[in-house]
C-alpha cells in the first residue's frame, strides 16, 4: 500500500483555494433553496385545488411524490448527475437526492440484469437510510410508549 | 406570499449549506449525510422542536430529507398512542409509505425504460 505522504496532503490543503468552499458553499445553498420553493410551489397548487378534500399530510405526501418522480425522470435522462456535480449537498440532502441515490445506481448497474443488477442495487445507498429511518421511528416509539405522558 | 418564499428559500439553503460543509470538512460519503441528516431530522422531531422550523421555513423543512426524517418520528408518535406497541411499530413507515413505495416502483420503471450509460 502507498500510503499518501502526509506532507504532501499539507500541502494539498494549503494549496487548495479557500473560495473553493465558499462557492460550493454557495451553490449548495442556492440549489438547495430553489428544490425547496419549487416543493413549496406543488404544495401551494395541491392546495388550491384539493385542499379543501385533503389533509395537509396527504397534500405533503403528494409534494414529496412529485418531486420523486421528476427527479428520477431527471436521473433517467442524465439530467440529475450534472445537477449534483454543480450543487453537491445543493441535491444530495433535499428529498430529491434520496430519489436520486435510489435511481441512479439502479440504472447504472442494469446491465448486470434486471434482478441482480438493477433491483438489487436500487439499495446501495438508500438501504442505510431506510434501515436506520424504520429502527429510529421503531426506538421513538418504544420511547413514547415508556413516557406516554409527555406526548400526549 | 413572496415573504414566505424567501423563508422556505432560506431555511431549505440553510439545511443544504451545512451538508456542505459537513462534506468539504469531513468529505462524508452522500449516503452518510443522508442518514445523518434523517437521525437529526429524527431527534428534533421527537424532542418537539422540528414542529416550529416546519412552521417557520414550511417546504424548507420539509423537503430536505431531514423531513422525511420527521415525518417518520411524528408517524412513531401518533401511532403509538393511538395504537401502543403495534403503532410503535407500524406508525413510521405507514407515514413515509407513500414516499418510499413510489420511489422504488418509479425508478424500476425508469430504470428499465432508461439504457444505462457506462461511465
């Protein structure tokens, strides 16, 4: 093994351009924001025209399918990738980026055929957070249960 | 109406900003910050304060997968004391149902449909 020489890596870090974090930085925020308003403009439509049929959750639930669908048509075309190469967590922390983490190694790997390759690596990176969303809520609730009181 | 806007714009950037961050400082893989984002998402949820940010930044809290981590806390919460131990179980799944079954059957559609580029 190479290990990489740690006076190089210092030196890397200080050549490195301190801006470089301030525009990603930058990006990350713009991006990030806009996926935000864009979710907010679905929520604000949804509601004028079925608010009155539907509960405000239903309505979320909606908004967050929306934005799925879109983003994975998106990551069908291409489209998401170059998003995320510009953006970084602009794309990755926005429910869009779970949509995309689920598309994206899906379509990657289907050449490796329709079971093995596309549906088993739909998980690669969703499947954390899919298991530890599902154990938190599951651990949440048991602590519900021991402390009912100061929930209800 | 553009003031809320401004307020979704600011909390949904905020969130994204300090992913970055968390990436440039710790270079933390995407599926790390997605579940770290969705545990904080979790905790602030639980402990009562994710209600007021939701409040305040609207789809900016919600949207960011810090929210799809509320929801499923909120989802814990309610079904436990409507339903005990079964809704400890049941109620944060049932809350995010119809983000994670529309996830997987959209990408296994798009995924057969797309051709897969190599890279």
């Amino acid at each position: 093994m190479n290990e990489p020489n740690k006076e190089y890596l210092e030196l890397v870090k200080k050549k490195m351009p301190k801006s470089h974090h301030l525009k990603t930085m930058f990006r990350a925020f713009w991006v990030g924001g806009l996926i935000c308003c864009i979710g907010q403009g679905f929520n604000d439509l949804y509601t004028h025209f079925l608010g009155s049929k539907m509960p405000e959750e239903d309505i979320s639930t909606l908004v967050t399918l929306t934005l799925i669908t879109i983003t994975v048509c998106l990551t069908g075309l291409g489209i998401y990738d170059k998003i995320g190469a510009y953006a970084g967590a602009g794309s990755i922390v926005p429910i869009t980026g779970f949509a995309n983490s689920v598309a994206s190694p899906a379509i990657e790997h289907k050449r490796e055929g329709v079971v093995l390759g596309l549906c088993s690596n739909m998980f690669s990176v969703a499947g954390p957070v899919i298991v530890f969303g599902i154990t938190s809520s599951i651990v949440v609730g048991i602590i519900v249960l021991i402390f009912k009181g100061a929930f209800v | 109406m553009i003031v809320d806007y401004l307020k979704v714009f600011l909390v949904g950037g905020i969130i994204c900003l300090i992913g970055q961050v968390l990436i440039n400082t710790t270079k933390m893989t995407s599926a790390r910050i997605l579940v770290g984002f969705l545990l904080t998402g979790v905790l602030l949820e639980t402990v009562g304060v994710y209600k007021y940010i939701r409040e305040w930044g609207q789809a900016g809290a919600t949207v960011p997968i810090m929210g799809f981590g509320s929801n499923l806390a909120k989802g814990a919460i309610k079904g436990t004391i409507e339903n005990g131990l079964l809704g400890a179980i049941t109620g944060g799944i049932e809350a995010v149902a119809g983000g994670i079954a529309g996830v997987i059957f959209i990408s296994f559609i798009v995924g057969l449909i797309s051709s897969s580029k190599t890279k």
